[in-house]
C-alpha cells in the first residue's frame, strides 16, 4: 500500500526537503496589500524578507489554502498510485488550513485520507512530514502513520526570540494587550506554541538576552531533532555554535537551520531568532 504525505506551505520546508522525501505541498497565499502570490511557488523566502524589509511596505496578510486546492491536490496524489493520504497541516488555532482539508477530505468520501493536526507551525510541521514520510518509506500503513503523528507532536518544542510582537500582533495571532506588554521597556519577546496557541515565554531586556534565553530553554531536555529558524538579518552561525554546544546528551541524530519562509515570516517579521526540536522519546512538552 503506497502512503502519500501531504503538508502545506506552513510547514517551511525547501524545495529539496519536498523532492527527497516526496512530499506534496499545498501553498498558503501571502499578499502585499493587494497583491497575493501563492507561497513559496510564486514568492521565495528572499524575495518575500526583501519585500518586508523595505521602506513603505505596505500590509502584509496570509489566506488558507481553499478546500478546492486540496481536494486537486489530494486527487492528484491518488492519481500518481497513492492508496492513501496523510495530510499534516498548520494548527488549526492559527489558521483555517486544516478545515479546508478537512473540507476536501469529505468531498473524497470513498478515499482513505488522515488529516494531521501538528499544533505547532514552520519546522514543527515540517519534522513530522518528514518523518512520516520515512514511516511510508519503511511501509507503515497511513492509520499507523497518522497515530505515530499526533502523538509525536506532543514532543515538539518551538522557542523563538522575536524583535518586537507587532508583526504577531497585526495578523492576530496575539492581543494587542499582549503585544504592548511585549513593547514594555524595549524588551524582545520569547514565543512559544503551546497546544497550537502562540505564548509569550519570556521578556528579556536585550537580544543577547533573548538569545541566551531561548537557548536555555531549547537546551533544558535531551532532544532528538533541532531545526534553527530565522529571518533576517539574525546572526544564525553564531545562535548555531552556542545551541549545539549546549545541547545534552545523547547529541541529537539531526541538526538544520532554515530562513522563516513567506508564511510564518508574515507574523514573525524581521530579525527572530529560536528553534523547534523535536524532545526525546517518552518527553512530552
């Protein structure tokens, strides 16, 4: 039986994470005032910071994929020999991804499809693709695989230092009490994902600070993955050197960094700095 794993554009992975592991991907849509562009088909990651990053940049918003994208992209993978689909979307308390999958799932009612909800964003919905998709690899059936998912994603930690909450605080993703107290004092704000909800973990005063504090936090417990994300111009080689030096044993089996892609970077803005890892087995965050 051959599993086909599907994600959407949330989940930040590379053109070339997506061709390794044969993964499909459905695009969000990142608009510029008026201007939507599918991401990251039609917007990379370095067009998409340029943009943000200029002088009179005008609003910057995301939109759900439709249920329709799915449902193509779902009849697609079927089409390519897939006997069943596990789908591992945005959570669903920051976007309304996974109802539209949700959606094209049940205009599919005779087709086995798995919808994933990660409860996490950017890598923490990327490491569990990924490793779904090592499970089809091996010839895990979907229901196994779709199970294995959402109890790893109990395991995912995200820890990102932040210039300011404002970028969070225009798309909605926090109050705009919560952004002002992140504004107090010049402070730059530590995030979190906690059960799909964005939270502030900490304020430290300065970004050395912030960046020492988030690698304590990243480095509190033995992990198995640790995927380093920013967004320009964070200093990343240096945050790396620090993290992994810190890290407990046993070392963990993988290490990346990644630029926040279109879809994230909307809502983190410029200058974040952190980390998702995925905590070693039997540790739940």
């Amino acid at each position: 039986m051959t599993v086909a794993l599907v994600t959407d554009s949330g989940s930040d992975l590379t053109p070339e994470t997506i061709s390794r592991y044969h993964i499909s991907q459905v695009p969000l849509t990142v608009s510029f005032g008026g201007t939507g562009f599918l991401s990251p088909d039609e917007l990379t990651p370095e067009e998409f910071w340029r943009r943000l990053i200029e002088p009179g940049c005008p609003p910057v918003h995301t939109a759900a994929p439709s249920a329709g994208q799915f449902k193509i992209a779902f009849e697609r993978a079927f089409a390519e020999g897939a006997d069943s689909i596990v789908y591992v979307g945005l959570s669903d308390t920051l976007s309304a991804t996974i109802r539209s999958a949700q959606m094209a799932k049940e205009m599919l009612p005779d087709r086995e499809i798995y919808i994933v909800d990660s409860r996490t964003a950017c890598l923490g919905i990327g490491l569990l693709v990924m490793r779904g998709a090592e499970m089809a690899s091996a010839g895990v059936a979907a229901a196994e695989i779709a199970a294995r998912l959402t109890e790893d994603a109990r395991s995912i930690d995200l820890y990102v230092a932040l210039d300011s909450l404002e970028f969070l605080r225009k798309g909605g993703r926090i109050s705009a009490a919560q952004a002002a107290l992140g504004g107090l004092l010049s402070v730059k704000p530590i995030i979190t994902v906690n059960e799909g909800v964005v939270e502030l973990a900490d304020k430290p005063r300065t970004r050395s600070k912030a960046r020492d504090r988030v690698i304590e936090l990243l480095t509190a417990r033995p992990v198995r993955e640790v995927h380093i994300l920013y967004s320009p111009p964070a200093p990343v080689a240096e945050f790396r050197e620090e993290l992994v030096a810190r890290l407990l044993a046993p070392a963990p089996t993988l290490v990346t960094a990644q630029v926040i892609g279109p879809v994230i970077g909307t809502h983190i803005g410029p200058g974040a700095l952190g980390a998702v890892v995925l905590l070693e087995a039997g540790q739940t965050r």
